[in-house]
C-alpha cells in the first residue's frame, strides 16, 4: 500500500511538508483567470451551500407526505451533516491528488445526481440516501474553494477575495430557509431541488468549458487503514453530538458513539503522525496543528461555529415554541445575520489585508457576544423585528471575526498544507456545529423543565440556551486577542511556499 519511496521526494526529511503541484496553478494563471475559477468555484460553492439549510423548513411537510414521525425526518438534516463530517476529512488527499477541476467536476455531479433524485423521490427512504449523495458533492466544495483560493491569490490580495467569497458562501445558508418557505408556499417541497438542478448543471457545464485542466499532484494510494478510522472517529462524535441535541434513539447510547468515535479518532491522528514520521503521505495531515497561528484559528472558528450553528437551530424553535411566531417570520428574524456576513465580507477582507487580523476579529467577537447576550434577554417573548434588528448586529460582528480567521488560518500553513488544512477546518467547523446544537438545545430543554414546574417554561429554557451562545462567544473573544497582529505579508509571508 506504501511504498518506502515516495513519488513526491519526501523520503529525506519526513518532518518536510508534502509536495503539491497545485501551488503551480498560479505560475499557470494569468490574474483574470485566477479570478474566473475562483468565481466559478464560489458559484458552486453558492449552490450546494443553499441547499444544505432549505429542507428545516420541510420537515413537516414531509412527515405529512411520507407519513414518518418527526425523529426519522429530522434524518434528512442529520445524515446531511454526518455525511459531510465522514467525507470531508477524505478531500484534502482527493483535493491533492486530482486538482481542482476534476475535484469540482466530480463533487457537482455527485450533487447532480443527489439533487435529481431527491426531486423526484416516491419514498422517504429514497429521499434520505439523495441527501446523503448530495452531502457527497457538498463536502468538497468548501475545502476546494478555499484550497484554490489559497494557491492561486496572492498573499497580500487574499482578504479581499475572501470577503467576496464570503458574500456567496455566508448569503447561501442565511436565505436557504426563507426561500424554502416560499418554494413550500406556492410550488410544493420537490421544487426546492428542482430550482437548484439547472443551476447545479449549469455552473458545472461552465466549469467543464472554463477550468484549465492539470493541478494534480502524483500521490501514493490512499491509506486504507486511516479511512475506517477516519470514518468512525468523526462519524461517532458528531452522530453521538446530534443524537444528544435532537433526543434521537441511535442504535448505541448517545455516550458510546462519543466513547467510539473519540477512540478512533485518537487512532486516526496516531496513524497519521507515524505516515508523516516514515515519510509516507497521510490522509489528514495533522502537522499543520503544529502552526500555532492555525490552531488558534482552528479554535476560535470551532467554538465561534458553534454559538452561530446553535443560534441558527434555537432562534427559530424559541420564536415559534416560546413565542408563537410563524415559520415565515421566524426566517424573516434570521437573515439579517447571513446578509451582513456576506455583505460585509468585502469591505472586512479590504481591512483585513491593510491592517491584519486582530484589529478586527477583536471587536467583532466583542459585538457578536453582546448581541448574543442580548438575544438572551430579549429574544425569548419578543417581536420578530426587535430579534431582526439584534441579528444585524450580531452578522455583524461574525463577519468581522469568521472572514479574516478563514483568511489568517490557512496563510499560517505553508504552501503544501493548504488542503489539508481547509479541510481541516471545514472538519471542525462541522464537529463544532454538533456540539453546539448539541449543548444549546441540552441547555434549552432542561432550564424550560427546571423552571417550568407542570408545564416548561420554554422562556426561560430559550434565554438559558442563548447565555450559553454568549459564554461560547466570550470563549472566542480571549482567542481573538492572540490572533496574528501584523499585515498579511508580515505576518504570514514566511510561510506562502511560493
């Protein structure tokens, strides 16, 4: 399976970072056709990523359609982040191995093929394996992206670009609930995948026409002893993290599938420090830990995930169980924070470059914790609007934090390591994701009964959950003060590999 010889010439210094041709695509790129990839990379990102967040608003309509119980259908965002969990640890080595258009080309026709299925799926099962499929496609995109943008920007241009990419990849989940709801409104649940099928194949037509061919790298065979590893390491911890936030019956104990999925986790990371150390590729490269700039990022975008995916899944319970709002108005009330994520993205990307990462990601943890505290003393019985209004600010403020840290994270990696450690972070961010939902709805459910006497008292649980976002978020506020100080070139230029 390994061979004593890597292909890559590695063998003379094992603690060396692995080779990766697709660094050379910006000798090969002229800037404007830099730019054009990343656009077509980002639209597909767009697509995908709208997908991801349109089918909560479904679920009750297709427990009617297909006559299932709430639990099982909660399975279609379930086995969506799973699936994303287990596969995105894999992109880094496929990433590498193949490029960036045969990585795209094969991510939006693994999403084609889900999201065709998901359309005109006669059974719930069916529907479930599509969302799996499409997780498939979905999983690569954001490593991909964000290891092209890595390889073929300039350092010092790099904030900006990202800012841009930003608009489309934090705009995409902040509308994908609301335009669900008018999809279910006037068209019916399968024209949610049906609007996004031309648009998937119309940017992958696009890709196939435009994208230069190459970036691939000559890799050794993928390690069949990490994979399993992987796979169940990641796979247990976020399954046994969503079964605790949902109160689902998995076929193990909540704590088991942790148990499991912690053990293999530790074994995953010891396989793949041993490969490094014999000078044979490993499937995750997790050296790039030993960056301490990366870790910190790493850190503050998992627990910043997690106060911002646990938000996403709260608020529109609280407004609707607590409250007594309207699905419409609950999507109504979320969107300010995906808009200014996105809006913002450029400008914060602009700053970014011109004065590094900590002068921004400081405030904005700041402003994003106060508005989260003060979700916690306003959302639980208030107007939708007054909770609109909050989240503006509260976007505000992830904007200034999530956009430069994507940036400041990977520009600690040298050059070779970018895949791995996009999909690093991406892995994270997902695992992050789990958990938060995970603590924040343990803490909504036992302060609502706690509180409540007879009947729970779903205020309160609501504002005991949403403290617990803030404290999460005051967490992120100390990592922001020992993020890079200095300008982009300044503070990463050492490591760029080009």
């Amino acid at each position: 399976m390994n061979n004593d010889t890597q292909p890559n010439g590695v063998t003379g210094n094992p603690e060396a970072p692995i080779a990766n041709d697709t660094s050379s695509l910006r000798s090969e790129l002229t800037p404007s056709q830099a730019m054009l990839l990343i656009r077509i990379l980002t639209a597909a990102a767009f697509i995908v990523i709208l997908n991801e967040t349109t089918m909560t608003p479904a679920i009750a309509v297709l427990m009617d359609q297909f006559n299932v119980v709430e639990s099982s259908a909660q399975w279609l965002t379930t086995a969506f982040m799973l699936t994303m969990a287990v596969a995105i640890p894999l992109t880094g080595w496929f990433i590498d191995r193949f490029g960036p258009r045969v990585s795209l080309l094969t991510a939006m026709s693994t999403f084609i093929v889900g999201t065709a299925l998901a359309a005109f799926a006669p059974s719930f099962a069916i529907l479930l394996g599509a969302r799996v499929i499409q997780a498939l496609g979905t999983a690569v995109m954001i490593p991909l992206l964000m290891t092209t943008l890595m390889n073929v920007i300039p350092e010092f241009d790099r904030g900006r670009v990202m800012g841009s990419v930003s608009l489309a990849i934090s705009v995409a989940p902040a509308i994908g609930p609301f335009l669900a709801g008018e999809i279910l409104k006037y068209f019916g649940w399968r024209w949610i995948f049906g609007i996004v099928l031309p648009l998937a194949i119309l940017v992958t037509l696009a890709a196939v026409r435009l994208i230069p061919r190459g970036g691939g790298a000559a890799r050794e065979s993928i390690d069949l002893v990490s994979v399993p590893l992987s796979v169940i390491g990641f796979g247990g911890i976020v399954w046994g993290l969503s079964s605790f936030g949902e109160g689902a019956e998995p076929p193990l104990p909540a704590w088991a599938l942790l148990v499991i999925g912690l053990l293999a986790l530790a074994a995953m990371v010891w396989r793949q420090i041993s490969l490094r150390r014999s000078g044979h590729e490993p499937l995750l490269d997790v050296t790039a830990f030993a960056h301490k700039d990366f870790s910190i990022g790493v850190a503050l975008m998992t627990i910043g995930f997690s106060a911002f995916l646990g938000i996403m899944m709260l608020l529109p319970l609280i407004m609707q169980v607590a409250n007594g709002d309207s699905p419409e108005a609950a999507g109504r009330a979320l969107m300010p924070a995906g808009l200014m994520m996105g809006l913002l993205g450029p400008l914060v990307g602009r700053f970014y470059d011109r004065h590094g990462a900590r002068k921004i990601v400081v405030p904005g943890a700041i402003l994003a914790t106060v508005s989260l505290a003060a979700q916690a003393l306003l959302a639980p019985g208030g107007e939708w609007w007054l909770i609109a209004i909050i989240n503006f600010f509260a976007g505000t403020g992830l904007a200034m934090t999530f956009t430069p840290m994507f940036t400041a994270s990977l520009s600690a990696l040298p050059a070779p390591l970018y895949s791995h450690g996009s999909a690093l972070l991406a892995t994270m961010q997902q695992v992050g994701g789990a958990a938060g939902i995970a603590v924040l709805i343990s803490l909504m459910t036992a302060g609502a009964s706690a509180h409540g006497g007879p009947a729970p008292d779903h205020m309160y649980g609501g504002m005991l959950s949403l403290l617990g976002a803030a404290a999460l978020m005051c967490v992120v506020v100390v990592l922001a003060f020992f993020t890079p100080s200095g300008k982009p070139e300044a503070a990463g230029g050492s490591h760029g590999g080009h």
